[in-house]
C-alpha cells in the first residue's frame, strides 16, 4: 500500500506565500490608485465667512434720544484699587454710577448715520480711582463712542492720572484711549442699536495714560467688555443682515466640488502606473511558477507484513 505524497517542502510553500503576499500587496495599491484615477478629482468647497453686520436706513443721519452705556474698565485693577495693597476706593459723580461689575454713564449727545460711518454717541459723568493713601489717583470721564464703520469704534475719555493726586494735574480731553472690536456685538434694527460685551483693547495712548509712572499696561491689552443701548429718530435702523446672502440654489456650504484642473495630483498617477508594472510583474512570476513541475520525489513508505 502507498503512503500519502509528502507535503509540500517549507521552502516552496514559503516561495508562493511570498508570492501571494506580493501580488496582493500590489494589487490593493494599484487598485487603491486605480479607483482614485477613475474618479473625479474633488475638493471641499471653502467654508462661507460671516458677513460684516450692516445696518441699513431709510434718512441719513439718525438722531439719539437716549442711550446707556456700562463698563466696568479692568476687574483686575478694580481688585488692586479695593484689596489690601492699594487700601482704596472708587467714586462716581456728575450721573455716572456704579452696579457692580459695572460702571454705567448716560447720554449727552449723539447721532449717528444708518451705516455707522462717522458716527458718534457722547455720555456724560465721572468715576474716580484713588488708593495708597491718596498718592495713586485715576479720573475717568465723560466717554464718547466713536464709530468708524459697524465693526470698529474707539473709546475716548477725559483722562487723568498723577502718582500723587496733586491739585490740577493735566487732564487728556477726549483721548483715543481703547478700540472696540464690535463685529457680531453689533445689533441694530428699527429705533434700536444695541453693543453687548464687545471686546475693548487699550490703545498706545490709552495704554500710556493708564500706566501713569507705575502701571505695565501694553498697547493691545484686553480691558473690560463693553455694552451701549441707543434709541434713535428721525430714520429707522434695517434689520441687521449679511450684506452678501447666499442664493437659495447655492450648493450647501462644505458641499465638494470639481478641482481646478491645473490641481492634478500627478503624484498618485505616477504611483499608479509603477503599481501596474508591478502587478504585472509578479502575476507574470506567479503564473511561471505554476507551470513549473514539481521536483520532489513521491516518498512510498514500504507496507508491512504480519
């Protein structure tokens, strides 16, 4: 009786494992390149950018009939004029008023043109910072928004401050001393124009007179949020809206689109044919070695006798 074929050696069943192993390889590259030639080539569309705010009107010049406006200038130096340190306090005068964590003013004058451009709304009232004994000493006063355009508008301020409180210390009328980033903070529609906790940063000179000959303020530090209510007449405020809305059959935003042809990426091309020579290549070796005919001699076992 004949015993079974020997198996396969290591050696050969190791040389068609190789084998296979490269074939495949090569087929998931070329196939992976492959379907991404066959397809067309896309990108995601840019995602669209918010809309400066516009506020649109029907006059030209809108006049203010009333407006509040609340700051609290900078907890942290309140913190320093009223702890410890300083030993201090803050007074207000002249219809400014303080409702923790802000201070509050109210309007003298203003009015303002339906775009915002030029525009301006003054308040009216003082806040007094004194602390060390009365050697450190800080007046605020009367503020005045000055508008540029609907997402910028500055601070300025009566503004004094002496390291030693000295009776008639020079006093910066109407400095420019902060900016006031407003962009989504910005509301306005019919008699209404609202700020809510806009971003205030000091400015060069805003920064320099809040320093005094002691303070470590920079141009560009962040101060207290800002907020203004304003009631208008004589125009009436739009609605405030994108100034460039999207059409209603407009692809969603994110939505992919056709690449630029000159964005071709040659790159995985070029990857794609090497991978189709190699797919020939091994399927060629394969096949080779299929038609080989086996060398290893059938081993018969002799049958026993009883």
């Amino acid at each position: 009786m004949h015993a079974p074929s020997a198996p396969e050696s290591p050696k050969r069943a190791g040389s068609r494992a190789v084998r296979g192993r490269s074939l495949g390889l090569a087929c998931a590259i070329g196939l992976g390149v492959l379907g991404s030639l066959g397809a067309p080539v896309f990108q995601s569309a840019p995602a669209a950018e918010a809309s400066p705010l516009v506020a649109e009107g029907s006059g030209s010049v809108c006049q203010v009939t009333s407006a509040d406006l609340s700051w609290g200038v900078k907890e942290s130096f309140r913190s320093y004029i009223s702890g410890s340190i300083a030993n201090g306090e803050w007074t207000v005068d002249n219809g400014a008023a303080y409702e923790t964590p802000h201070f509050k003013w109210v309007k003298d004058s203003g009015e303002i043109s339906p775009d915002l451009a030029a525009s301006t709304l003054s308040f009216v009232g003082g806040v007094h910072f004194t602390g060390h004994g009365g050697a450190l000493r800080m007046d605020l006063a009367n503020p005045t928004i000055e508008f540029v355009d609907t997402e910028t508008a500055y601070l300025l301020l009566d503004f004094g401050a002496t390291d030693t409180a000295l009776e008639g210390a020079p006093v910066s009328t109407q400095l420019r001393a902060a900016k006031i980033e407003m962009g989504p903070s910005l509301q306005a529609q019919d008699d209404k124009l609202t700020l809510t906790d806009a971003t205030v940063r000091l400015t060069a000179e805003g920064a320099a007179a809040f320093n005094g000959g002691y303070g470590d303020y920079a141009s560009g530090a962040e101060m207290d949020p800002i907020s203004l209510t304003a009631t208008v007449t004589g125009c009436e405020l739009g609605e405030v809206v994108p100034d460039a809305p999207m059409p209603v059959d407009t692809e969603p935003q994110g939505e992919l689109v056709a690449a630029d042809p000159q964005q071709v990426p040659w790159l995985p091309i070029i990857i794609g044919g090497v991978a189709i020579l190699v797919i020939g290549v091994t399927a060629g070796m394969l096949f080779a070695g299929r038609k080989r005919p086996a060398t290893e001699p059938v081993v018969e076992t002799p049958t026993s006798t009883d």
